[in-house]
C-alpha cells in the first residue's frame, strides 16, 4: 500500500469488504445498477467480439507448472515500475467515458490507485480536466493517453498541461484510426461516440512515427505507445526510443478478429530486447492471468473491465477492493513459484515461439484439407469441422506435446474422408442394385401382362417410371430405412 497517499481514509471500506468476497460478485451489481446502453458499452467489442473472446480464451489456454516444498515466506508482489515502486505490477488502464460508471470519474480512480499503491491512466476523452486530477495523491503514478485530434501544436498543448499536472509519464493510443464498428450499440441505435468530432479525426488517421519522433524529442517524461500487436511494431517501437510498449487490442473493442493479447506477447517481448518496458491489457481479471503475463515477459498489466465493475458497484471503495481481492489472488498463485520460476528465460521462450510457428503451419494445413473434403463431397457439416484459430490456442505448461494432438487431428481427419467415401461408394451399389431389381421388375410384369393396346397416358406413366428408377444415388432411399 502507499503510506505516503495523501488521499482521504476510505470511509466506507469495510462495508464494501463485507459485501464483496470475491471478485466476480461486483460484475452483478454493476449490471444491476447500469442501464442497458452503458452496461453494453462497457462489455462490447467490435463487430463479433471474436477478439474479446480470444483475449478470454488465450489466457484460460495458459497453464502452470507449479513446484513444491520452496520456502515461500518472503512471497512480494511489489516491483518498480519507471522508476517508481509499485505494490504489484498492475495499473488501471485509461477507459474513455469513464464518468458513465461513477460521477467523480477519473477522481476516483486516481484515488485508489494511488492509495493502494499502483499506476493508473486517465484518457483524453474521460473526465475531470487532468488539472484536477494531477491533485488527487499528488505522489501516485499517473499517466495520460491521448486520443490525437489536431496537429502537433495541439498534441503538444495537452502534453504541457499534463506535465504541469504531474502526470509521470504521457502515452499515445495508435490503434483507433476509425471508431468501431460496436455493434451492441449500433443495433439499439445508441450513439456512444456522439459526443466526438467527426472532422477531428482524421488526425488520428495520420499518426505516423514522425510524430512520436518529435514527441520523444520534446519531451523527458517516458513516452508509451498503446496498441502494439506485432513483433514487427515493437521493432519499429524500440528504435524510435520509445520508453513503454504497451501491448492492446483495445480489449477487442477495434478490430475484430485480432489474436488474443497474451498470444502475442512473447514475440514482441523477444523483439523489444529489453530496451523497452511491457505493459499488456486485454481481458485480464484475475490474479493468476497478472502472473502469467509476468511469466512471458510483461513489467506491467493494465485491468480495464474489472476495475469498471468495482468502481459501478460501489465508487472509489469498489476499486480499491478489487485491488484489493487481486492482490490476495497474485499472492497465492505467486507462492506457487520461486523467483527465477517467475520469468521465462529467454532460450525457453525461443522455443515457445518456435513451437507456436510450428503449430500454427500444421493448423493451416489442417484447415487446408478440411476444405478439401468439404469441397469434395460437399458436406453441409464441413464448417462444424473447421479447425478455428481459436481452437489453436494451448497451455503453456504443454507446449511439448502440442505436436502430436495436431497429428492427430490429421489422422481423424483422413479417417473421416475415409468413411465418407465407403459410405459413398455404398450409396452408389445400392442405388445401382435397386434400379437394376425395378427394371427386372417392369419387365417381368409387361411379359405376364395381357397384350392390350398401350394409350398415350399409359406410355408416359412408364417412362416416368424408368426415369424414376434412374435417380441420382443421393435420392435413393433403401425401403428397410
């Protein structure tokens, strides 16, 4: 905790402490007291929310490999970050609008982060002024992420006022060139980004690296960007001297269809070298997933959603009790591991992102020949068989037998083109045989029949008959079924 806050006691603390035990009850509450249109816009992602669920989903696939019999008593979760120690190594990440869940807004956040000893963010569109802020725990970590809506003058502006505010260090979001497609809200015909300026806009669109450049250069206070997702970014990141790459899909609120955040990190880590700061973000909501991302590589990670749900339910107190509860869980799953447990060395995560490259080959390939068979025999089942990227996703803790269950996944799938095709070839040899026993029939019946003179009807009914026998295989049905 930060004994040296100047923040006010947390008045009603321990009625909050008795109310939530676990971190998943705040979400029922907050639900209770938001509307429809803020709750949506709160848990909603982009278009599908694929990216939203791989977030989840990449790091449930994350398993430990805990050791036993360590003398675990000394067990600290308190790092430094930027200088600066920190109680565990989790901010509060930027959330614009923020003042729908709570009306004292960015006040509040900054109030408990700094109380409970932990960085937080404010964001260009959420509200009080960063003035009024900057006064709130005047020695808590606090960073400012701009959205860009106007030229350099303008960027630099704000970037003054932080720096008079306090702020410790100023971040850059780059992965919001168009506002998404949320389509929770576009179906309710809810306007959540009214209040933006349209013609604004396009200087976010032409944010390029020059423009960190002169930021770097005017300023001595770290400079994060926010929205890295490539190995190849954090490449471009590291030499434009940028301090802090914060890895984010924007919580699958921007684009969808992006791979999970956890499931890049270990590349870009890897690329940046140690000549940057890691902060992540993206679906992260229990202590177990902080130290799995602690494990891979990032300094920091930065809870969105979760923090939202406690600040709904019950104001500042509900923040500093989800820290709180956070930090109980990071502590017992921390224990678990001795210290050089704790981070991945980096021959080890070699051969992770070895291994990832392999697996993601074979699931192509496997996906390849799905769609072959499915083209084959033209099964309406084929996309139930796809191999989806999600299905991709796999625990850490079994990264050595991750070859084989693709192997044999190729060897169900050539079992099953197999039996598609006996059964196939079965249908054709039925179908043969019954036309060949009807035509025996007919025949043998016209033989025993009384010669009479044949009317045009009659001989149209038989050769609707002999049509009929002809049928394509896949409209014959056996009589026993």
């Amino acid at each position: 905790m930060n004994d040296a806050s100047a923040s006010q006691p947390l008045q009603g603390i321990d009625h909050v402490r008795e109310q939530f035990h676990n971190l998943h009850e705040f979400v029922s509450v907050a639900r209770a007291k938001l509307d429809r249109n803020v709750w949506d816009y709160l848990i909603g992602g982009a278009e599908t929310e694929t990216t939203v669920r791989r977030n989840r989903l990449a790091l449930d696939s994350l398993a430990f490999r805990p050791r036993v019999l360590r003398d675990v008593n000394g067990t600290d979760t308190s790092t430094t970050f930027l200088g600066r120690k920190i109680a565990m190594p989790v901010a509060l990440a930027p959330i614009g609008s923020i003042e729908r869940f709570d009306p004292n807004a960015c006040v509040s956040v900054a109030d408990a982060a700094g109380t409970f000893g932990c960085p937080m963010f404010q964001s260009s569109v959420a509200k009080p002024d960063i003035e009024q802020t900057g006064k709130v725990v005047p020695n808590g970590l606090k960073i400012f992420q701009l959205y860009v809506r106007g030229d350099q003058t303008w960027v630099e502006a704000i970037f003054d006022r932080a720096v008079k505010a306090g702020f410790g260090a100023l971040c850059l979001t780059v992965d919001t060139h168009h506002y998404s497609r949320r389509e929770r809200d576009i179906s309710k015909r809810y306007h959540a980004a009214s209040s933006r300026d349209p013609d604004a806009s396009h200087h976010q669109k032409a944010l390029d690296w020059a423009q960190v450049d002169k930021c770097k250069k005017k300023y001595k206070l770290p400079i994060v960007i926010k929205g890295i997702a490539t190995a190849e970014d954090a490449k471009l990141a590291v030499e434009h001297g940028v301090d802090v790459i914060y890895v984010s899909n924007h919580g699958g609120r921007q684009l969808d269809h992006g791979a999970g955040a956890i499931d890049v990190l270990p590349e870009i880590v890897a690329a940046a070298k140690g000549k940057a700061s890691i902060i992540i973000d993206g679906s992260f909501c229990r202590g177990t997933d902080v130290v799995k991302a602690i494990a891979l590589g990032a300094d920091l990670v930065c809870i969105g959603r979760l923090y939202a749900f406690g600040m709904a339910a019950a104001g500042r107190d509900g923040i500093f009790r989800v820290l709180e509860l956070l930090h109980d869980e990071m502590t017992r799953a921390d224990s678990r591991f001795s210290e050089h447990q704790r981070r991945i060395d980096p021959a080890t995560l070699d051969r992770i992102l070895d291994v990832r490259r392999k697996i993601r080959d074979r699931g192509r390939a496997a996906r390849q020949a799905i769609e072959r068979v499915g083209n084959v025999l033209g099964d309406p089942r084929r996309i139930e068989l796809e191999m989806s990227d999600d299905a991709m996703q796999v625990g850490i803790g079994r990264l050595e037998n991750l070859l084989d269950p693709v192997h044999q996944f190729h060897v169900r799938i050539a079992a099953q083109l197999a039996e598609h095709r006996r059964a196939l070839d079965g249908l054709v040899r039925e179908a043969v045989q019954l036309a060949k026993q009807r035509r025996t029939a007919d025949f043998t019946h016209a033989a025993r029949a009384p010669s009479r003179p044949r009317s045009a009807s009659a001989s149209r009914h038989r050769s609707s008959a002999l049509v009929s026998a002809r049928r394509s295989p896949s409209q014959v049905v056996h009589p026993s079924r």
